[in-house]
C-alpha cells in the first residue's frame, strides 16, 4: 500500500515571513496522519523558513523547486542539489512544466537533474505531461513515456524506485482546468505500466501525483481514480486554509 503524498508547490510566491505565518498556521492545525505524508516546495528564499517549520514533524518535508545538474561550479543564480540538502532540502521538483515550456528545459536536462538528484540524496519528484495540442494530437501517452525515460536514463532501479512520478497536464496548470478522474487514470496507468518495464515489480511502490488545477473541490474526486497516489498543487496551496482541507481529504 503506497501512502498519500500532498505537495505543494509555491512556485514565485510566499517571502520569508508569508511562508512563516502560512507554516504557523498549518503546523498548529493539521495533526499527523499515519496514512499521508505533505511535502512542501517553498522559493528558495523562504526554504529555511519551511525547514525549521517542519524538523520536529516526521511526516512534513520540504523540498526545492528546481537545481542545476552540476555539483558545483559558475552557475550565477543556479543552486546545486548538495546545497539544496545541507540547507534541510530533501526533496525536489524536476521537469515542472513551467521549466520546459517557460525556460526552456530538455528532456535530456531532466535527465541530467535527477541524476544530480539521486547523488545529492534528494529525492526527484519527475513531472511528465503534455500540452493541449500534443493532447488533441492524441499524442499524451507518447509524450509521458518519452519524457520518464528521458528523465530516467542511466538511473540505477534502486534509485528510481524511491523517485516520485507526478502527471501534470501542461493545458491543466493554473487554467482552473483539470484532467477528469478517468484522464488521470488512464494516463497514471500508463506511467506504472512503464515504470514496471523499467524496474519490474518494484515499480509498484513508486507513488504517482497529478497535478493540474487541483482545489478543495476536486481532489477528492481525483484521488479516488485508480493509480493516483497524491497531489501536486500550485495555486489552492498558496492558502493555508484551503491546503488544510485538501491534505485532509480522502
């Protein structure tokens, strides 16, 4: 039985004393639940905020947004995943869509971050999923497949069976638009599918989110789909009251 995950993803938004109060007012109010475990993904500004928040708290963690592929080096404005871990980072998006489409990520750079990943000790979260035209071009499960094993090239099975998969619909982010239940199961299929063909039976226990639109509203609706272990959420976890309902449901 694979546990619930609710991550939230912040993207630009929440300084230092917005994510403080916003932890303040989560960590007073959600009492841990043996089933789900709540990751959050903060701007790198406020990180340190989050890690404090959550260091008592087993199942809260926080995670990073991005990181270079490289350890080290000239790369103004980048951060690196072993600084990600020593400033309490565990966790990590990789292959957001706004990465592809807004700056411009390859699948082979996707590949190269969850590399650099795993040498860290982050954990990927690998995000996969198409646009409205590659969609209308009956092309989704193509473009999924392609992209999780570009994101996965050279990763030794042990490695990616700790990895998270998430199924964001790049035509779902922050449009107030979402895949229906049946969409995301049907795609989520696909992904254990292949996860299976790549790391046989232990790509059972690697948990699949969707992402896309997600709101108190709907994720319940969504949970319930078949192969959909969690949510990632954009917009609806910016409100610490909001988010409380969501990471509260199913």
């Amino acid at each position: 039985m694979r546990n619930l995950i609710f991550a939230a993803n912040w993207k630009m938004n929440q300084a230092p004393a917005d994510a403080a109060a916003f932890m303040r007012t989560f960590t007073d109010q959600y009492a841990r639940q043996q089933d789900r475990r709540v990751l959050f993904f903060p701007s790198a500004v406020a990180l340190h905020v989050v890690v404090q928040a959550v260091k008592e708290r087993a199942d809260l963690e926080a995670g990073v947004q991005n990181i270079h592929w490289e350890d080290k080096g000239a790369f103004t404005g980048e951060t690196s995943g072993p600084l990600a871990r020593a400033a309490g980072a565990r966790h990590v998006l990789v292959g957001h869509s706004e990465r592809r489409h807004v700056f411009g990520e390859t699948d082979e750079e996707t590949g190269k971050k969850v590399a650099a990943a795993f040498r860290a000790g982050l954990t990927p979260t690998i995000c996969v999923g198409e646009t409205l035209a590659q969609r209308e071009a009956g092309e989704t499960l193509a473009v999924v497949r392609r992209q999780l094993r570009a994101a996965v090239t050279g990763v030794e099975a042990s490695h990616l069976a700790s990895a998270i998969v998430a199924y964001e619909p790049v035509w779902a982010i922050g449009t107030g638009k979402n895949a229906t239940p049946a969409d995301a199961a049907e795609v989520h299929a696909a992904i254990r599918a292949e996860l299976r063909g790549l790391i046989g039976e232990r790509g059972a226990a690697v948990p699949i989110l969707y992402g896309g639109s997600v709101n108190r509203s709907n994720v319940d609706a969504l949970l319930a789909a078949d192969e959909v272990d969690g949510v990632l959420v954009g917009g609806a976890s910016l409100d610490a009251e909001q988010w409380l309902a969501i990471v509260r449901s199913a």
